[in-house]
C-alpha cells in the first residue's frame, strides 16, 4: 500500500495494531512486576525473560504506531480480495492456549502442552483443509505432542532443577 492511497480507515486500523502489540507488552511488564527477581543460575532471576519480552513488545509496538502514522506501514502488500480469515483454526488454536493454561497445574506440564499441540494443529490442518475427525490423525497427533513436550519438561525439571508443573512429584511425569 502505498504513502497516497492510504485511507484514514487504514490509518486508524495499523495505529490500532501497533497500540495493541504495546499494551500487550504493557500488560506483560505488569505481569512481570508480580515475578520474583531473585537471581538464578549466572545471576539471571525468573523474571528477565519476561521483562526482555515486555520490553520488546513495547518498542516494537511503538514503532508500528510511529510507522502507521507516518504513512502507513510502507512495505505491506495490498490484500488479496479473494483470502479471507479461517476462524475455525483461531477457534482451535486458541482454545488450545487456553486450555493449556487453565489445565497446566491440575494435569501437568506434560499433558496440557500435548492437549495444546494436539488443539493447535487441528486447527492449522483446518487452515489447510485437512480438517477431520480421524482417530489416527488425532493419535498420531497425541504421539507427537508427548514426543515434544516430555523431553522438554525432563530438560527443564532433571537437567536444569527448574519447576514445572507435574502430574506426579517424581519429577518425571
């Protein structure tokens, strides 16, 4: 889109963008504020890495309003007419992140990330008009999460003595 054609409806949508990119760093930073800095392994605490998060969000963010208010965000090409939004696979994959987080300390690290592997990629099979109901594909699609999320609670629970969310107190499950 270029500098002349855009329409203040424009505008006002990619201000819009860039004010919700920095209140969600805003949000995150206050979010933070409740996260203990006591200093970990080589002095970094748990909560640096949601300030550096937070603080990128909020530069980004600036910068897309500074972008779209000084002509519109330059390199961003023009919508296609025919390509809409599936909201189906939205649907899915955040009701994915969802369930992930309200299920993460009831069921553990390792169920709910497979729960929201498994939600996510149907709905980025959906997306791509593969979505069914096929028991096989949602079993595979189990398999994988588990393949993905279990080592990565093991690396953090048994390698680096970082908590997690278990199902068990064993730290292995």
């Amino acid at each position: 889109m270029t500098q002349q054609a855009l329409s203040p409806a424009h505008k006002r949508s990619q201000t819009l963008v860039g004010g919700g990119v920095a209140l969600l760093g805003l949000g995150l930073a206050f979010g933070a504020i409740s996260i203990p800095s006591a200093a970990g392994y080589a002095g970094v605490g748990p909560n640096f890495l949601p300030w550096v998060v937070a603080l990128a969000l909020l530069v980004c963010g600036g910068f897309l309003v500074w972008e779209a208010l000084s002509g519109g965000f330059r390199e961003m090409e023009p919508a296609s007419e025919g390509v809409q939004a599936y909201w189906p696979g939205f649907v899915w994959v955040s009701a994915g992140l969802l369930a992930n987080a309200a299920l993460i300390t009831s069921i553990g690290f390792i169920l709910s990330c497979t729960l929201c592997f498994v939600l996510a990629v149907q709905g980025l099979r959906g997306a791509e008009g593969h979505a069914g109901v096929d028991p096989k594909v949602w079993l595979k699609n189990v398999v994988i999460g588990l393949l993905i999320s279990a080592p990565v609670y093991w690396a953090f629970t048994q390698f680096l003595a970082i908590n997690l969310p278990g199902l068990t107190s064993t730290g292995w499950l």
